[in-house]
C-alpha cells in the first residue's frame, strides 16, 4: 500500500450527524483510526485528549508506542495522535494493509447483520454443530455398547 494520506475531519454525533464542537477525527484516506476532543467535565475540563485505536497484525499487545494521551491543545494533540498512528505502521511493513482488511472485514460481518443475511448463516453455523453433537453422542454411545 502507498503512504498513508492523513487527514482530520470534524466528529459528527452519529445519531444526528452535526458536527461535535471541539471533536475531530483522523482519517487515513477513508478508515478513521484516531480521535481528539476537549474535556468539558471535571478535572478534564479545558485538556485535550487523543486516542489512536487502530492496530495491526500481532500488535493488540503491543505497548512500545502510546496508544492514547493527553495534550496542552488541540495540535498537540493531533500531531500525537498522527506519531501514534506512525509508530504503529512503523512496526511492520503491513500493518498498513492489515489495518484497512480488518475494517473491510468487520464491514463485511456488519453488512451481513444488517441484510439479515448474517442470522441466516449463524443459524446454519448453529445447525452444523447440533449435527456434529449429536454424532459425537452417537459414536459415544456405539463405543461403549462394544
């Protein structure tokens, strides 16, 4: 994959779709992967927070990179969020890759659920293994007749 095309759009409430004062999110090319906001509520009151949730390929362990903080303003913590991102593209060549078939997976499993498309299948799933139970009984109750 190319280099990553980062960009911040404001965060929209995803009930509504209005924009969230002093919300942003990080986008790279079309799959978010970090957020800023402004603490509006007791001792976060007036600080900035990030947090870069995506993760790669055998990196959900990984601690040598922060994966969230907190920051002075809002480029501060943007640009923390960004190194964040980088550091985890950093550690393995595809991590990029990875990172954006994982979001084509879970979109994939959503589409499935929302078609309907995906009961039908966990019902196939669940039937399969009554089937294969209720042979493994069988077999048992064979053997221990012999």
């Amino acid at each position: 994959m190319d280099e990553p095309i980062l960009t911040w759009r404001a965060a929209r409430h995803p009930h509504t779709g209005k924009p969230i004062p002093d919300e942003g999110e990080l986008f790279d090319d079309h799959l978010q992967v970090g957020t800023v906001g402004l603490g509006r509520v007791g001792t976060m009151n007036g600080v900035w927070g990030w947090s870069m949730p995506a993760y790669g390929r055998g990196m959900v362990q990984d601690l040598s990179y922060p994966r969230s903080g907190l920051a002075g303003t809002r480029e501060e913590a943007k640009a923390a969020c960004e190194a964040a991102y980088r550091a985890l593209l950093a550690l393995a060549p595809d991590n990029r890759a990875t990172i954006f078939a994982g979001n084509a997976a879970c979109e994939e499993r959503t589409r499935l659920w929302e078609t309907g498309e995906g009961m039908k299948l966990s019902m196939e799933a669940t039937e399969r293994r009554i089937k294969l139970d209720r042979q493994m009984v069988l077999d048992e109750i064979a053997r221990r007749e012999r």
